[in-house]
C-alpha cells in the first residue's frame, strides 16, 4: 500500500497527473471526468498492496451510499424528524467504524473491515446523517456524495471537509484569480510541509524523541529522559501530523478545492479552550458541532439538571470520552479524553471565579503566563496519549 504522501516518489507521481488539472483551472476550465480519473489511481495507489482493504473500501463507500439514501428518502417522503430513524442511520453509519474499533479486543489478526481512512470517511459520511436531519441538506445526488467522500487529498487523515462547503467549491465556476491564489498558497503549503514532516518531525524523532523513549524504556528513567521525552513527543506529534495536513490542504488547493485547515498555532495558545481552537480543528469542531453541542440541547430539553454549567460539563466529559475512544480502545486513549474534558472543566470554573472577583487580569504578561501554563498541561496530555505508561507497565 503507498501511504500517502509518505515518499518523494509519491509527490512526483502526484505532480505528474494533477499538473492537467492546475492548467485546466488556470484556463478557468474543469475536467471532471479526468478528476474522477485521477481520484481512482490514486486510490488504486493506497490499496494496492493489500486488496482485502480495498474491497473492504469498496463495501463501505456502498455501505455509506444505502444508508444515506436511506435516510434521505424517509426524511423527503415523511417530512419530519423521527428520533428512533435518526439514531438508527446514525449508528448504521459508524457500524464499520465501531467494529474496527473493538476488533483488537477480540485478538484477531486480520481484519474484513478496517481501510487506511475509515475514520475520516465515516466523519463525514454521518455529517450527512445529521446535517439531512437537520434539514440544512434538501437535495441528495449519489454521485456527488461520492465524489465528496473520494477526495483523495483528504481520504488517510483528513481535515475533515463539510459537503455543503465542498459543493460551492466543485460546483461553481472557475475563477482564475481566486485560483491563482489557492494555487500560490496550494505550493507554499505543501513546501511548508515537507519542513515540517520530512525534516524538522524527523530531525525530532531521531535526536530527541527516539533517544530519550529508548532510555524511560531501558533504563526505565523517569527523571530527566521521561521529561524530555514528553516534550519531545509533543514536539514530534504535532510537526508529523500537521505536516501531512499541510500536503493534504495544499493539494486540496491545486486541484480548486479550499480544504480548511487543521492546525493553527496551537502551542501559542492562551488557555485549554483556546489551545482546541486551534489543534486539529476539524476534528475538534466536528466532535464540538455533532457531540457536545447536541447532547447540551438534549440535556437541556429533557430538564434533567438545572444549571447550565453542570449540563455543559457533562457533554464535555462525554464529549472528550467519545473522542478518547475514537483515538483507540486502550485505557491512555480514555485517560487522555477524560484529562481533556477535565482540563477544561476546571478553566471554566476558573474564568467564572475570575470574571466574579477579576483577580486575574487579562494583559501581554498574563497571556504569555497562560501560554506557558497551557503549552506544559497540554505537553503532559501528550505524554498520557503517547501510550509510553502502558509500555512501561508492560515491561513488568
């Protein structure tokens, strides 16, 4: 399987087949049918190597497609919301996720279900699930919901895109002004990229992060090594991921599509709240918009509890659990989730205490103490996630 972006021979053969589609939209033009063309390869390109994930690809875009032609025609010919329908589509919707998921439980070795982007595939084939309940999705095409899951750009990790904002992209005219933009900025990110991933995240691994997980691990170091490392972790994590996001948005811009970003400054941020802003946004929004936010209406409809802050601090929990077990069924992902919600349970509780008495004013010098503060609660949330505890524990 050719992971991607994972090789310079990947970038070449990349350039190769998009460079018709940058000179088409540079001549205000599209060329569908060679988009399509391309978005196969490449496809072809990632499950080469293994076709059982690739037919397991295959079912569960077919999968995908029948549920939500399902449930877009009960809600045109019923007309109305039925809740039992609604949380049916949505849990047949992430069936296949869930029993990836659980399937390392059951220590098979194989799996008939599981594909390089699953996850983010089923983010947003269940955002059609909810945005047709919601009634923002009034007309449905198949091919055009394809076409919105196989955005190869976009298919491994994300960002995670939204269907109506995609729509405007592919679907309206070209404007060669507006794309010379996207194009400019399209190579800047993905030459920002390669800083990021293929020299400063290896750079990291291999002189900060490897040596010192080497020593916490043998010569079981809990001192200085186990500190770096947590720092370095950090460091690494965000430089690999946010890299790769970068060759998905820049691509995403070659081809006419404005993909949002992912990250933006996150370790400059001034508290927790502050700091999901701005880490792995599409993610953070998405489980924002479709979790917490409507377990906060949920819960406020069903006038379970009175105030408002103790049914917002619930969705938090829950909201960071879900996300902690998306992250894996292993018990630092849970931990990792709960810390989350907790991190930020406890700074709502602060901002209030403060906003009542203002002992803590806001300036440059309490901002820059809230950066540090945030950078080393969030560095230690890393180290919880990296899963180096369970290592340590299972070498005794």
């Amino acid at each position: 399987m050719t992971t991607p972006y994972g090789t310079i021979f990947y970038f070449a053969i990349l350039a190769l087949f998009i460079a018709p589609i940058v000179i088409a939209n540079l001549m205000g033009k599209r060329l569908p049918v060679y988009n399509a063309f391309v978005t196969l390869l490449f496809i072809f390109f990632m499950f080469s190597s293994n076709m059982v994930q690739g037919i397991a690809f295959i079912v569960f875009i077919f999968w995908q497609l029948v549920v939500v032609r399902f449930y877009f025609n009960y809600r045109r010919v019923q007309g109305k919301n039925h809740g039992g329908i609604f949380v049916l589509a949505v849990i047949l919707s992430i069936l296949p996720l869930i029993i990836v998921k659980v399937q390392p439980l059951l220590e098979s070795q194989t799996t008939l279900v599981g594909f390089l982007g699953i996850s983010y595939l089923t983010f947003k084939a269940t955002t059609m699930v909810m945005e047709i309940r919601d009634g923002l999705i009034k007309e449905y095409d198949s091919t055009q919901f394809v076409n919105f899951l196989l955005f190869f750009p976009t298919i491994s990790s994300g960002p995670i895109d939204r269907f109506r904002r995609f729509q405007k992209d592919v679907t309206k005219p070209v404007d060669q002004e507006k794309y010379l933009g996207l194009l400019n900025r399209g190579i800047f990110y993905i030459f920002l990229g390669f800083l990021y991933k293929f020299i400063i995240a290896y750079l990291i691994e291999t002189y900060w992060k490897g040596p010192l997980e080497f020593n916490v691990l043998h010569h079981v170091d809990f001192g200085s090594s186990l500190f770096g490392y947590m720092y370095g972790y950090s460091m690494y994590l965000f430089f690999d991921f946010a890299g790769y996001s970068l060759f998905a948005v820049g691509v995403s811009y070659l081809l006419g599509v404005n993909t949002p970003m992912n990250f933006n400054k996150p370790f400059l941020a001034r508290n927790i709240k502050d700091f999901w802003n701005r880490w792995h946004m599409t993610l953070s929004f998405w489980f924002r918009d479709f979790i917490f936010m409507r377990l906060v209406f949920w819960l406020t409809k069903k006038k379970w509890f009175k105030s408002k802050f103790t049914i917002a601090y619930i969705a938090y929990f829950v909201n960071f659990f879900v996300m902690g077990i998306w992250h894996g069924l292993h018990w630092y992902y849970i931990v990792y989730g709960l810390y989350q919600a907790l991190l930020i349970v406890c700074f709502d509780i602060f901002e209030r205490i403060n906003k009542k008495y203002k002992f803590y004013p806001k300036n440059k010098i309490t901002y820059v103490i809230g950066m540090f503060i945030t950078f080393n609660f969030v560095c230690f949330g890393f180290l919880i996630f990296s899963g180096i505890f369970d290592k340590l524990i299972n070498l005794n």
